[in-house]
C-alpha cells in the first residue's frame, strides 16, 4: 500500500476534465486508488467520486494505492497532480 | 469487498452554536433573544440538560456541556425570585461554560438576563414549541449531527421500498443496475458515492452527496441526470439501508448459496445488514434477481421465509417414510389444456 498527500496546485483545481483524467489513468492499473478528501473516501476510478471532492486550488488530499501494479499507478498519478492537470 | 478503514468514518466532534440555529430557527422556531457575540460557542454533547437544581444551587454533576432548556418550571421558579437572587442563579449557571440557552414555550426572558447573556457573550434562544417538542426536534437534530457517517462507493437503490446497495469493482455494472431498475420504476437514492449515517442504534440511512445528487456516469455516454430524465419518481434524497449486494465475476472456487437457510450479514458502523454475493455470468438478469431478493426481504420481513418452508416440508416427508414422488395433483380431471 502506498499513501501520498497532494496538494492542488492549478488555478481552476480538480475540476471535471482533469477528474477525468484521473479516471481514466487509474483504470489503466489494477491497484485501487482511493482518495480522501474532509473525511470522505472514494473510488479514485470513479468520475463522479473524484468529482465529488470538489477540490479547489490549494487544497490537499489523500491518495491510497493497493494492488499489484501500485508503485507504477502511484507514479504516474502523483506525477499529473505534480504537473498542475498540465495546466500551470 | 467493502474497504471501511477509518479514513472512510466521518464523525463531528462538535458544531458551532451559528450552525446550529442557521439550521433550526425556521424548523424549530428559535428567535435569538438579544443580539450576540457568542455564535461562535461549540456544541460537544448531542444531549440536552434542564438546569432546574443547578439554577436552585446544586452544581454538582452539573453537565454545563450541554444545551440548556429552560422550560416552565425554570422560568417559574426565577419568577418567584427577587431580582438579585435571580441575578444570582443566572450568574452562577452562565459562568460555567455552556453552549447555549433555549427557552421553549415562548416564555420571555427576564431583563437580568438579556444583561447576563450579554456580558457573558452567551446565546439565549426563544422557541414558540412546547418543552417536550422542542427537546424531541433538537435532541433529534444533535443525534444527527453527532452520528458517524461512512461514505462507501456503490449505488444505493429503492426496490419496492427496499434500500440496496450495490457494491463492487469499478467498471462491473453497479451504475448500469441501478439505470435499470429505475427504468422498470424503482428509485434511486445515490450512485457512486454514498454516504450512510447510523440513526439510533441499528439503522443506517443512505443518501447521496449535495454536488453529485442523482447525477450518475454510465461508461460510454458519460453524465445524466436521472432525476430530469425520469422525473421525480425516479428518485428519493434517503432511504434505509436493508440489503447489500456484492456484484463480482463469477467465480468457480467461491461458494454461493444455494439454499438462502444462512443469512450472511455484513457489520456497518456495528450494524448488521444482510448481505448477498452475486456472481455475474453471461445471461444473466441482475435487475430481476435485484427485485426477487426486494421481494423475498419483503416476504421474509412479513414472517414467510421460502427457505425454512421448503426445508420443514423435506423434513415432514422424510418423518412419513416411504411413498412415491408424486405430482402435485394426483388426477388431472379432463383437463387437456
């Protein structure tokens, strides 16, 4: 299991496409991906879930990987997060 | 397959006394009776406290914690009181710290405490409800609020008034069931996230997220809102939970039941609720069999447990000993229909 806080770092925060974005990068792993935001937990494969979150600029959520491919999931997510969604 | 891990219990330490009259005053016709400062006061116990021996001077065991009902008795009682005695009980209660005061019954507060109130920077409420209403609606308020919520991904479904809850992998069709079986008129309460608070001591209500409400995502359209597709009908905003449904891939070395003689349950914020795996193999109709367990949990709640009927009649049979297997009506008369 890997655990990882990130923070928001784009203007317009985890809005709909980069929601989708994360979606659609956490269905090609087999690990889960959960995410906490505030005390609620969900499915990071979930569009609606990450949605949700409703995570604005500055924030900082909570990123759980379990599975067998998690250290490729973990990086390849963490790093989209770290690079603003591609929007700085 | 359902991950409760702490990160998923959400459960308020407190709520700010601003929260709770922004939630009430128009529910439970609460009036602040002076302007105040002290909003910001923080409510810990979900108890209420009707200070009678305290305002009378006994202190001891005190729960100063809790919100303060000053009902007919209490007003009474400062009534008969001269102004400096009177004084003196309200300084003494108003010293310890309380969240907050409410009178009930539309009593008015007397001067020395307006004064009081303010110079200790204490709310005092006024409700036109009746002591008893007023400490079943806040008391009733506060349970919720203090209750521990989980929030688990899965659809939440009321099938012939049964909540369901779908969980499962992501991707194995949760979404597309619960789509279904609103198309044949059942309601649905979340898709997704769903967030289940415990009432009382062994009920869960399940509702869905402010943002999401009945919007849902069906792999390949993308987003539809069921509630302005199917219309009001279509939806509720919470239901009980009663049945949990597994959805997986069939697999061949796990063991389904087959005779439903052994309810498995699953334990939720120490509540049990019934819980049924339910493989998924080509041809099959995961709606239909969605509302035979509603149909069954509705038979079985109504004291007819298919199950035990079947299993009494075997043992009836084998107690006679001997006879055929016969058909269930011995002569069909001239019927060749």
């Amino acid at each position: 299991m890997i655990e990882k806080e990130v923070k928001i770092i784009n203007d317009a925060g985890l809005h709909t496409r980069p929601a989708a974005t994360i979606v659609k990068l956490a269905a090609k792993f087999k690990s889960d991906l959960q995410i906490t935001k505030d005390g609620i937990t969900i499915n990071g494969k979930s569009i609606i879930g990450v949605m949700t979150l409703a995570a604005e600029k500055g924030s900082s959520i909570h990123l759980t990987f379990e599975g067998e491919d998690e250290e490729e999931a973990s990086e390849t997510i963490i790093d989209y997060f770290n690079r603003g969604f591609d929007e700085l | 397959m359902i991950n409760i891990t702490e990160k998923n219990i959400i459960k308020k330490k407190s709520i700010s006394v601003e929260f709770f009259y922004k939630q009430t005053k128009d529910r439970f016709k609460i009036k602040l009776a002076c302007e105040n400062d002290g909003l910001d006061r923080l409510i810990y116990d979900q108890n209420l406290h009707r200070p009678g021996l305290a305002l009378a001077g006994f202190v001891d065991l005190f729960t100063a914690n809790r919100v303060q009902v000053f009902g007919n008795t209490e007003m009474r009682y400062l009534d008969q009181l001269k102004s400096d005695d009177r004084k003196l009980a309200l300084e003494r209660l108003f010293n310890f710290k309380i969240p907050c005061v409410i009178l009930t019954d539309a009593n008015k507060p007397f001067e020395e405490m307006i004064h009081l109130a303010k110079k200790h920077k204490l709310p005092v409420f006024v409700s036109e409800y009746s002591t008893t209403k007023l400490s079943y609606l806040v008391s009733d308020f506060l349970d919720d609020q203090f209750a521990p919520r989980v929030s688990i991904h899965g659809s939440l479904v009321d099938v012939y008034g049964v909540g369901m809850l779908f969980v499962g992998k992501s991707g194995i069709g949760k979404s597309e069931v619960a789509l279904d079986l609103v198309e044949r008129g059942h309601r649905l309460v979340a898709d997704d996230v769903v967030i289940l608070t415990k009432k009382g001591e062994g009920i869960l209500i399940g509702a869905g997220t402010e943002l999401a409400q009945h919007f849902m995502e069906v792999r390949g359209i993308g987003f539809i809102d069921v509630r302005s597709m199917f219309g009001i009908r279509a939806i509720r905003f919470q239901k009980r939970l009663e049945v949990i449904i597994e959805l997986e891939v069939w697999d061949k070395d796990n063991e389904y039941t087959r005779t439903g003689l052994d309810d498995s349950l699953f334990s939720l914020l120490d509540v049990e609720i019934p819980y049924i795996k339910l493989p998924i193999v080509p041809g099959k109709n995961i709606t239909v069999i969605a509302e035979v367990i509603a149909l069954n949990y509705l038979l079985k709640h109504y004291g007819y447990d298919a199950a035990k009927i079947l299993q009494e009649r075997l043992a009836q049979r084998l107690k006679k000993k001997g006879g055929e297997i016969g058909r269930v009506i011995d002569y069909f008369e001239h019927d060749f229909e």
